[in-house]
C-alpha cells in the first residue's frame, strides 16, 4: 500500500527545496583572507537630479613663492682696486658701478697682501672699511668714510692676509738679528690691533721671511695660520714668488704643521679653502687637489714652451674652475722675449681656455711689454685679470668667461680684493 505525504509535511519540503535553490555554491572552498590589502568596491552613486547643477566655484590656488637662492659666502658682491697713481682705493659693485672711493695714502696697488677689507656690501658703504699697509707712515692704517687712522706702527712690514669681510689680520714684521732674518707673525681684531700679540718667531740664517697666506676660520673665527716662507730682499727675473713650502700654524696650541714640503711652492687656496694649487719651486706644471688629500693631486701639464713654469692660481667660488699663469721666455735678457699664458680648466683637469698675452695687449693701449696675471673670480663664470704694459703703476683690470670668451676691459687700477654681500 503505497504511503501518502501529508500536505502539511509537502509544504515544508517545498520551502527547503526553494532555499537551497538561493544558497551560493562554491566549486572550491573560499580562499583564506592574507594581510594584502584589496580594493573597495565604490558604492554606486545615487541617482543624479534631473536638473542642471550649478557650475562650481573655482578652488582658490595660492600663489607660488619661489624661494629665494642662498648666497654663497664666497661669492663676492664687489672688488676694489688702487688707481693710478696711487693713495685712494675704490670700490665697485658687480655692474663695475663706483660704491665708495676710500683715501689710502701710501698704497699704491702693487700688492693685494698689503690691504683687506673689512664689512659687508649688504650693509652699505659705511659698513666698509680698509686696514692697508702705508709706506710713507710706515704704519698700518685705517681707512673708511670716517677718515684714515693709525691702528699700529710697523717699521718693517712684510704682507699680510685676513678673512674675508671679518676685521681680523695676520701681519709679519722683519728684524736683522746676528743669527740672521727674523719674522714676528702677530695676528688680531683691527680695533685691538696696537697690541695684537706675536704668536710665532722665526730666525733664518739664509734670509727667508715668513708670509702669511690666508687664515683658516669657522664662520669667521680664526683657527689657524697658512704661512710659506720666501727668500726676503732678491731681485733678477723674477716671474712666481719663490715660495719653498706651505706650514700651518695653530692659534688654540702654537704648534705648527707642515702641509707641503720644502721644495713645492704653494700656488693658491679656493675661497673656502678646501682646495690646494700648487707646483715644485720654480718650475713645474700646476697642480690642484683637495686639502684634505693632496696625495691624490690632478698635474695640468705645462704648455711646450713654458719653461719658466706656472703660478698665480686662483679658484671659482663654487670650485669648478681653477684659472693660472704659465711663462716662457725672459723679461732681462738682452732682447726681452718673456710671454705669458693665461690657462682655464675645470677642477677635473679639462682644459677650457688657453689665452696669451698677445691677446690682451690691444685692450691696454699695445704696449710692447705686457705683464698679466689672473687675481680672482668675480662670478663663477667670470675670471678677472690684472694687466700692466710699460707704465709698471698703470694696471688695469680686464674680465673674461671660462671658455676664453668675452674678453673685455673693465676698469683702471691694480686689484686689491673682494668685498662681500
């Protein structure tokens, strides 16, 4: 007898029948969830009006403010130089405009390691002033738009060096004794120049003097003294400054160092002194490296014919380029026949420029001796050179571009230094 399904029992069967229709079904189990993030489904946005919105109102952008370009410290803002024939020092800005002219009695621009400057640009003329070594006060002085004074008697002066824009010397003084030449470096503030103490003494047998170079400083705080020695009072053809060798004197201990031996000539420090040029005395090629490892030096090879060899080597401020002095021939012989190269490189060794001394004679009135030198960078792309032709007093200062372009005569005088912002 067949069995009958209650019709109450068949409803039920019919619900669970029509769930398990509506349940998902899985051909393999659901993955494990993992630390890696997935990405959200955007809820679906809800109807749009079937109005027109109105336009939305612009989103206030405020304006970009450039920042402003940090001035190297070793940049210069200015030079200053010693028109013929002497006794004033002017002062340019970097559009080679007048900013003050300084009365300089006894400073006739023969010699940058005579003068330094003191202040800064940025603070107007009246902020400058010129501590310079007279020949007829024999005295170091003073000068500003205040007037000229006396900041310490010095019979027998022997060059000076300062840090830039900071009223802080190092000066060397000369005395005959019986055991030979002796030099007294002192070193001050100008306002306590009068009795800035001896910090070294030196007596050389063979008459070399001691010649401060430039003066190691922490933001503008003297730390030490760079100082060569060089044969005092010779004369003859003389083309480099025959400096034997390169020391360093410590101001918190007094004791000295040697950087570069007897034998190899100290050509010049970048501005912030943290690269060296230099050659063996007398002769030699340039070469520059870092001060803190002179081991590995660059050698800038000598021209063919510059057999009086090289010198005079000054720094961009932002230490890319490195411009020098090469000679050949003699200024003293019977018929003179001394010439001079102004060479340009990168502080990599590549050479940029090559510029003789026949090149610039037209810009200096064609003299038919012409004496040139480069003294400095006034940019880092614009080297200044100091010329002189027959007339040793009548310098004048020329400016030129690193490839040995824009050769150009800027303005007379012989080239005392820089002034800063």
């Amino acid at each position: 007898m067949r069995r009958s399904i209650p019709i109450s029992s068949g409803i039920v069967a019919l619900i669970f029948a029509s769930l398990a229709c509506n349940v998902p079904q899985f051909s393999t189990p659901p993955p494990t969830p993992t630390a890696t993030a997935t990405p959200t489904t955007t809820p679906t946005s809800p109807p749009l009006p079937t109005h027109t919105p109105a336009e939305p109102m612009a989103t206030l952008v405020p304006p970009t403010v450039t920042p402003e370009v940090a001035v190297s410290p070793y940049q210069p803002a200015g030079y200053y130089v010693v028109p013929p024939p002497g006794g004033t020092i002017i002062v340019y800005d970097l559009g080679n405009q007048v900013v003050t002219q300084l009365a300089a009695p006894g400073l006739y621009g023969d010699n940058p390691s005579y003068a330094h400057l003191a202040g800064h640009l940025s603070n107007g003329a009246a902020d400058l002033s010129v501590v310079f070594f007279s020949w007829e006060a024999k005295a170091l002085l003073l000068t500003s738009q205040s007037g000229v004074s006396t900041l310490r008697e010095v019979q027998e002066f022997y060059m000076l060096a300062g840090i830039p824009s900071i009223p802080f010397i190092a000066f060397t003084q000369l005395e005959y004794a019986d055991p030979g030449l002796r030099s007294m470096l002192s070193v001050g503030e100008l306002a306590n120049l009068a009795a800035a103490p001896t910090v070294m003494t030196v007596v050389n047998s063979e008459s070399y003097a001691v010649r401060p170079l430039a003066i190691a400083n922490d933001q503008g705080q003297a730390r030490g003294v760079y100082y060569t020695t060089i044969p005092y009072g010779i004369g003859g053809d003389i083309v480099f400054e025959p400096r034997q060798n390169l020391k360093y004197l410590d101001l918190a201990s007094y004791q000295g160092s040697e950087v570069l031996d007897i034998g190899t000539s100290p050509s010049g420090f970048s501005p912030d002194m943290t690269w060296l040029a230099f050659t063996v005395l007398h002769s030699g090629p340039m070469r520059l490296a870092p001060l803190a490892n002179l081991a590995n030096a660059i050698t800038l090879p000598l021209l063919p014919d510059s057999d009086r060899g090289a010198g005079e080597a000054v720094f961009s401020p932002d230490n890319q380029y490195i411009a020098w002095k090469e000679g050949s021939g003699w200024m003293m012989s019977e018929t003179p026949n001394f010439h001079a190269t102004i060479r340009i490189a990168t502080t990599s060794g590549a050479i940029t420029a090559q510029i003789p001394d026949s090149a610039i004679a037209a810009l200096i009135g064609n003299p038919s001796n012409v004496w040139v030198q480069p003294v400095g960078w006034l940019d880092n792309t614009t080297l200044l050179l100091e010329a002189r032709g027959d007339e040793w007093n009548e310098a004048s200062l020329l400016r030129v571009n690193p490839d040995g372009s824009g050769l150009a005569y800027l303005v007379p005088g012989g080239f005392m230094g820089f002034v800063y912002p």
